[in-house]
C-alpha cells in the first residue's frame, strides 16, 4: 500500500490515503500482473477500458467524451512516466473529476 501511496504523491503531495486505500482494493488480484497494473496511454483499447469501468461504471460519469478529456489530461500529466501505475492513474482521474470522497 505504502509504494502506491508514495507514487500517488508524486503528482498530489496531500494524496487522500484512504482513496488510495480503496482504489487498491477495488483493482484486487490485476495489481499482482505486471501488465494489469500499468496504464498504456498510447493503447485505445486500455483508454477506452478505464473510461467504461473506472469513469463511467465506477465513477458514475455519464459523459464519455468528458471521460475522454480527463484521461488525456492524466496521461499528459504522467507523460514523464514510462510506467505508468494504475493505482496512480486511477486517482488522478477520481481526484480531476472531482469524485474522490466517492470512492
């Protein structure tokens, strides 16, 4: 959990543990996959994954081209990164939408 925290606050210094903690638990067993928990931002098909089941099914988004514009904000953000964490990621687009005290 630490190694995630410390990733988040990279990008957000006062990161919210508590959010951390629960996007931790709701990715589960995928954080285990080396794969499974990156982000590709140069991979439609990923993109496209993280707006229906984070932005919009987790989330509650109804607008996927708002979706759209929040994660090419995250991966402009995180540009610097190669790897790009999921757990990170996630946060970044909770926290740019402005739902992290709804996770």
């Amino acid at each position: 959990m630490s190694e995630y925290l410390g990733d988040v606050q990279r990008y957000d210094a006062g990161a919210d543990a508590g959010a951390v903690e629960k996007i931790v638990k709701h990715l589960g067993i995928a954080l285990r996959s080396r794969d499974a928990s990156l982000v590709s931002c140069t991979d439609p098909s990923e993109l496209d994954r993280v707006r229906e089941s984070w932005c919009m099914k987790k989330l509650g988004a109804g607008d996927a081209a708002a979706c759209d514009s929040v994660i090419a904000g995250v991966c402009e953000t995180m540009s610097g990164d190669r790897n790009k964490q999921r757990v990170t990621f996630y946060y970044l687009v909770a926290k740019e939408m402005g739902k992290l005290g709804d996770l």
